[in-house]
C-alpha cells in the first residue's frame, strides 16, 4: 500500500488524498486564507472525504477545496450502515454541524474497495453546473451628461485610522460603520471595450471584473503585465485610491450579495486600494460588508479591480 493514495474519476486522477483534512480543519484552514502553511497560491486544490448528514440520509462524499471554491465532486457508494455509524459516532451536534470527517472504519473501506484501482462503479460523479454570472442590463453607450462631476484623489496615499471617518463623510460616501446613511451617485455607461465600465461623474474608466487573489507583491506584477499587453486598450491601469474604491460603493447590496452595481463582478468582494497604514499595513475596500479596512496584506492577501482616468 502506498503512501499516497488516489482515485479515478472519469478520466481524472485526484490525488493525493488528505486523510488529516476534515470540514472543520477546512474551515480554519481556507476560510481564514490559508491558515495552514501548505496552502501556498490560489490553484492548490486538497481532496479529502467527508460525510454530508444534511440530507435525509448521510451521504459519503469527495471534496475538493481550495483558496477560492469547495467542490463537492463525487459520492461514494459506501454501506449505508456503515456511514450512519460513523454520524452516529459523531455525538451531539448543533444544526450548523452535518458535515463529518469520517471515521477509521470508512477510512479502511475506502482504502479497500474504492482507492488505487478499486471498484470505479462505487464513485458517482457531481454534474458541476456552470453558472454564467449576470452583470445587469447593458449600460448605455452614450456619455452622460452631468453637472456635478468631480475629481476624486488619485495619488496613493497613508491613510491612518482616523481619518477614515472623515474621509467617507467628506464625499458622502456609503460605509456600514461610519457613514450608513452616505450615498455617493454614479453616472455609469458602457465602455470602449466589453471589460470596462465608465463612470462619467468622477472620469475613472474601471474594470468591470478585476485581479484574483494573491499579495500586494503579486498583484503589483499582474498590473505591470496588464499594462504591458494594453489591457482594453490601454497602459496605464492601477489601483483605485480609498476615495476612488468607496466611490463605487452601493447603500444596498444587489442581488448577488455586494454593495455594489451588477455590472461589477461578484467576485472581488474586497480590494487593494493605493494607500497603506501607518504605523502598518495595506487598505482595502470590502464590497461584501460595506466598509474600509486594514490588514497586513500578507498571501494570499486581497483582490484588485483596475482602474484610469479616461478624462
């Protein structure tokens, strides 16, 4: 038996197979962004087995989990009484606890009938549904006409904690803590490119999606190449400000749970903005729970959505 054990899926290999994980170590591990030291960068996948008692009947289950997604991709076949003894073993829980690491005994089974050559027939695969993002109605391709333009700051900046506040309050921006009742009025319309969004009031052509996670090292080279190619046509993106980041933030949440228009992607909820802290740390704007905050900007670290001045 060796030491790394794997399982065919279709005509995909996973492995290895992490024995140690389990859907509470899981948790503290990916939730938090990598708690563990081997979740080095965003595409390191770990698969383990757990047991789903959500349903009326607990189900054996392969997970794939990573920085960004868990993916349940298979059920396995197991005997049912050998899976309603491992919830069994499990005691008493609340109604937030019906995911289960298995126990010794499935462990053992697994090992036997299904892992390294087993029996493919025990493995029935996940359909994975593709779901395509909705981005709103189509913007209108005409330049808005508007009387109350502004210039927001766009040089980076040391932003410290009290200035917050005044900050948000200054140009009325929404923030949940320290403006709830801010709202900021944006002219949006569609750009010269499908990637780009055009805010006519502050003159800032945004990317409608943006940078995956990684450090503010990282996310400084993405840049550089972007620029490098002329992303939409274009040299010289960067990051939003604080002023810049908030302005975009939305009193309410939209249907995809952010406070921001549809016509921004879902999936930066929170981004690097061009302002640090002192006496420490890198400022981001949390479009999931309205507000500005500091962390060290340590990997993974944050998400970036690129912006320019396109007049």
């Amino acid at each position: 038996m060796g030491m790394f054990h794997n399982l065919q899926l279709g005509e995909r290999t996973i492995s290895p197979i992490d024995w140690e994980m389990n859907p509470d170590i899981s948790f503290g591990t990916f939730e938090s962004w990598g708690g563990r030291e081997r979740v080095r960068n965003n595409d390191e996948c770990v698969y383990y087995f757990f047991v789903d008692n959500w349903g009326e009947e607990p189900k054996l289950c392969l997970m794939e989990r990573a920085v960004k997604h868990a993916r349940v991709l298979a059920e396995v076949r197991a005997p049912a009484a050998m899976v309603r003894d491992c919830v069994a073993g499990q005691g008493a829980s609340s109604i937030f606890e019906k995911s289960y690491a298995i126990n010794e005994q499935l462990k053992n089974w697994l090992i036997e009938h299904v892992l390294d050559g087993g029996d493919p027939q025990l493995v029935v695969p996940r359909v994975e549904v593709v779901v395509v993002e909705d981005m709103g109605p189509p913007l209108s391709e005409a330049e808005a006409v508007v009387e109350d333009m502004v210039d927001l700051p766009a040089e980076p900046a040391v932003v410290n904690d009290g200035e917050i506040a005044l900050l948000v309050r200054r140009w009325n921006f929404y923030e949940a803590e320290y403006n709830p009742d801010g709202s900021f009025a944006n002219r949006l319309g569609a750009g010269p490119d499908p990637e780009v969004v055009l805010d006519h009031r502050t003159g800032l052509m945004w990317q409608s999606r943006g940078l995956d996670i990684g450090s503010i090292r990282m996310t400084r080279k993405r840049i550089d190449s972007l620029n490098a190619a002329s992303f939409a046509g274009f040299a010289d993106w960067r990051l939003p400000t604080m002023e810049e980041a908030l302005s975009l933030m939305e009193p309410r949440k939209n249907s995809k749970d952010v406070h921001l228009h549809p016509c921004f992607s879902v999936e930066q909820p929170f981004i690097f903005v061009a302002a640090q802290r002192r006496p420490g740390g890198y400022w981001f704007v949390d479009y999931k729970q309205g507000r500005a905050f500091w962390s060290s900007g340590t990997i993974p670290g944050g998400f970036a959505r690129l912006v320019r001045r396109f007049r």
